[in-house]
C-alpha cells in the first residue's frame, strides 16, 4: 500500500464489512459479497478510479450490506485522502449503450448528494458514500432507460472523476487557505 492508504472495519449486529483501499493503485480489486449485483459495481468503481480495494461485504440483509458497504468505503477514502492538497473537483461522462451519466464531484468535506438513480438501493449507496466520504456529489442521468446500464454508467463515471479529483497537488485549491478543525489540518476544505 502507499502512503494514501487506509483500512476499515464496520461491524454491527447488522453487518461486517471490512475495506482496505489504496487511492494510488492500479484499479486492482478483490470483492467478496453474496450481493453480486453489489460485487460488480464496487469492482467497477475500482477499475474506473484506478484505486486498489479489497472489500468484503456481508450481512443480514441487501439494504444494510449495500448502505454499510458504501459508508465504510467513504470513509477509508476520506481518512486515505488524510486533507492533503489534491485537484479536488473533477467532472465525468460515461456512454454505456442507451445510458449516458455526468458524475460531478467536489471532495471537500462539505457533503452533499443530487443523485439520479433508478434503484432506491443503488441511490442510497451514493449518498451513503457521499456523506461518508465528506463529498459533494452529482449524478445526473442525461438519457437512459435500462436500470442496470444507467447504474453502471454512474459507477463509471463516478469513478473516472474521482480518479481526476484525488490527483495530488503542490498547494491547496481554496481561496480559504488551510482550515483547521478539531486540531487537524485540512487543506480541502471549503472555497
């Protein structure tokens, strides 16, 4: 792992869930879920970041596997992040057949989630993964109409921005300059 790294656990009576993501990677993956559906859009997001994540997501239901599955990947990304200077906003478009989605995201501690998802479950994985992370995310389905094209292509694009966004930089991009909070230094943050 590099230096942007970070391991989580999420155990509760509901799940456990286990994350180890590298955000300097390669797009390796290793994803372990009974949720196959789950399996391929965390392996996508990966791929399309360039991240290296083993995942292991199991629990009692699809709704608490599918919400605790994101929550713990979003913060593995926040701590991996650790408030250094990076590009920090970033925009991606995805084709996938019928379905074209524009993700536009903001990793700025100030989380906020307008997502276009078909899937209630799906949906609440972004946000989910949005408040956790600390991001301001937009999904926004500009055509589509098959459910798993239109999920996927938002997975595509969601990955390819924040492959552009955690890129490093040599100074802050804020007109705020460095805000502290809690004692810790974080040069992500809001302006």
């Amino acid at each position: 792992m590099s230096g942007r790294a970070a391991r989580i656990e999420r155990k509760t009576r509901e799940t456990q869930i286990s994350v180890d993501l590298d955000i300097d990677g390669t797009g390796r993956f290793e994803v372990e879920s009974n949720i196959m559906f789950l399996k391929h859009m965390v392996e996508t997001l990966a791929r399309y970041a360039s991240f290296d994540l083993k995942v292991s997501a199991y629990g009692d239901n699809d709704h608490h596997i599918i919400e605790d599955t994101a929550i713990t990947i979003g913060k593995a990304l926040q701590q991996a992040l650790d408030g250094k200077p990076i590009e920090r906003m970033a925009t991606a478009v995805v084709p996938m057949d019928d379905a074209l989605v524009m993700t536009s995201l903001d990793l700025v501690d100030r989380p906020y989630a307008d997502i276009d998802c078909p899937s209630p479950e799906f949906h609440h994985f972004f946000r989910s993964f949005a408040m956790s992370a600390g991001m301001t995310l937009h999904v926004v389905v500009m055509r589509g109409f098959d459910e798993h094209h239109i999920i996927e292509a938002g997975f595509k694009s969601m990955g390819k921005a924040l492959k552009e966004a955690v890129r490093p930089r040599g100074e802050e991009l804020s007109t705020k300059d460095t805000v502290e909070i809690g004692g810790a230094r974080r040069c992500w943050q809001r302006g």
